[in-house]
C-alpha cells in the first residue's frame, strides 16, 4: 500500500480527508489524477508488518516509476528526500531501519547514490535484493562522460531517466522483480506496466516531435548541471556544455568566460539553471552572453507540491519541456493532451 500523509487534495478524496482529519495515516487507491504520495517517502512513520512487499528506492523520479508497478500492492518509502542533491545526500542513520526492512531497494546506480548504497549494503537482511536500474539498463560502452562527469574520475553520467526510453526500462525491470518476489500479484504488476509504458511511449514520441519545432540552428543545450547527456542524442538536441565542475563547486572566472564566449559564438538562445542547484553564476553567464535565463529545469524533483497530481516523474517531463523547448524557439503543441497523473490501478 502507498501511505499518504495529510496532505491530500480537498475534495477529491472524502474519505480520505475524513481520515486526514483525524489525524490517521491514509491510504488511496490512486487512479489517473490521484494524488501523489507527499514527496517521494511513500510510507507511514512507522513500518508496517503485514506481508506486503516492502520497497525503498532512492532519488524521486525512480520512487515515481516504483509507485507506477507496485501501486497499492507494494509498502514504498523513498530514501533520497525531493530537492536534495543526491550526488553528495548523506542517508541519516534512522534511514537504517527502513532499509533493513527492505525485501527490495530500486538504486540508479552508476555511482550516484554511494552513500545511500553503502547504507543499504550494511543493513541488507537476508533474502532482499539491491536491483541497480542504470546499470541494468545500459552497459559501459554506452555511458556518458562530460563536464559534469569527467572521464578520467571514471564515474559516468548517472542521469539515465531524463531519456524516456530508459526511464520506461526501469519500469520494465522494476515490473520484473515485483513479480518475481510477489508472484501472486504479479498480473496486477504486469497491467501497471503495460498501462504506464503507453504513457512513457507517447510522451517520448512528443518530445521528439516537438523538439522537430525548434529551428534546427537553436537546437542546442546548456544547462547548469549535466543531466541530459541521454535525453538530449536521442530527441536530436546537442549538449554543448554544463556550469557546474565535477566536484559540484561553481565554475571558476577562467570557465565562466568560457561559457559566454561559446554561448555568443553559438547564438544560444537560453541556457537552464537547476531547481536544485541554484547558480547566480549562471544568471551572470546569460546577462553577459545576452541569453534568456530559464532557472526552473529540474532533473529529480518533480514539480507542484507534494501530494499533487503532477508530483510524479512524468510530471517531471512534461514541465522540463514546457520549459525547455519554447525558451529555444518551438512549440508544445504535440504534448497536448499527456496527464502527469499515476497511472496505476486501485
């Protein structure tokens, strides 16, 4: 089951308000535009031992999917909190308890949750399963190094999900090890999944046809943090750099020039700054470079408040390109119609 804190939209939910109300964990079987567990730790304050599988995954848009397979069949709980950087996230030691209770932990992999994944390592009990997504998803042949993520550190872009295809892998892989340790659920899985990768199918084919409006001369990205390494080659935009070092610090003055001289040069139209990753340094680089600052692209931190309907990975999506694709000169026409709701079944 997905517990849901007070926090539910009023009105759609009597019941569910009426248990809000007294104070009482709430439990709601989602439909298309229900409400969203508040932010991605999905469960109560307290474990609940009633034979349910219990999952705990990491960074939100990985929660998402979860949530999406296991839907009310499944207790879930989301380790790395909504907003946080989850390359440096220090797990606190109460997390422990929630991971030594785990008979399975979805992680990206890809060394981006090594602290969190230490922690899980040192509290597996016996018989659970740590399931890397990204690792299972692309072999190293095909990872991608960058500014961010420099190659001679040896850790790859781990931001595999901003590429839909990959993200609908995970559900895919996600959906396996669900039925495999829950057998007896596991047509209700394999129905999620088939219900949710239509969703994911749809949205990538309207990205990339949406990305076709852009005039092809703007069809380039620069963001703050490397996070579109993937998503970025298959859609048919080229990432022509990121502010952010490696070790997550801001660019120096010599970088800085850099990056105005290329934006010049190249007549980006609008460079991206992070929801997580504030940067005054960026908004200086488009002031000098005379590009329009768009500040609100988010890589794992779904939009809207928690408990909304759009608090979900494809609400992620879809507000990313509500974002992206006009600021470089096109139109979402073709996004018309695609809900950010869960869209998994009661």
């Amino acid at each position: 089951m997905v517990y849901l804190s007070r926090r539910i939209l009023l009105g759609r939910f009597s019941s569910a308000v009426l248990a809000a109300a007294l104070g009482r964990p709430v439990i709601v079987h989602a439909r298309q535009a229900s409400a969203a567990p508040t932010s991605s730790l999905g469960w109560a304050d307290d474990l609940v031992d009633d034979g349910t599988l219990d999952v705990v995954t990491t960074v939100a848009p990985i929660s998402s999917i979860v949530r999406n397979i296991g839907g009310d069949r499944i207790h879930l709980r989301g380790i790395i909190p909504d907003g946080s950087d989850s390359h440096t996230f220090e797990p606190a030691p109460s997390d422990a308890k929630y991971l030594s209770a785990a008979d399975l932990i979805f992680v990206n992999g890809l060394s981006l949750e090594t602290p969190t994944l230490k922690l899980a390592e040192a509290n597996l009990k016996n018989g659970a399963e740590i399931i890397s997504l990204g690792d299972q998803t692309i072999s190293p042949d095909r990872w991608a190094f960058d500014f961010s993520f420099p190659k001679d550190q040896g850790n790859p872009n781990p931001h595999l999900w901003t590429n839909v295809p990959y993200a609908k892998n995970y559900a895919e892989l996600v959906e396996a090890a669900l039925a495999r340790r829950d057998p007896a659920n596991a047509d209700y899985y394999r129905e999620n999944l088939a219900r949710y990768a239509a969703v994911l199918d749809r949205l990538d084919a309207a990205i990339i046809a949406a990305v076709q409006t852009i005039p092809a001369q703007n069809r380039k990205l620069l963001t703050y943090h490397d996070s579109w390494a993937y998503f970025a080659p298959h859609v048919g935009i080229t990432v022509i750099g990121a502010a952010q070092p490696s070790d997550f610090s801001e660019p120096s003055p010599r970088e800085v020039a850099r990056l105005i001289d290329q934006i010049r040069s190249e007549r980006v139209p609008a460079i991206f700054g992070s929801e997580v990753f504030p940067s005054d340094v960026l908004e200086q680089i488009a002031r000098e470079s005379g590009a329009h600052y768009v500040d609100q692209l988010r890589d794992d931190e779904p939009p809207g408040e928690p408990g909304a309907p759009e608090h979900t990975y494809l609400g992620m999506m879809l507000k990313d390109m509500e974002l992206m694709i006009p600021a470089l000169g096109g139109n979402i026409d073709a996004l018309a119609g695609i809900e950010p709701y869960d869209t998994y079944l009661p």
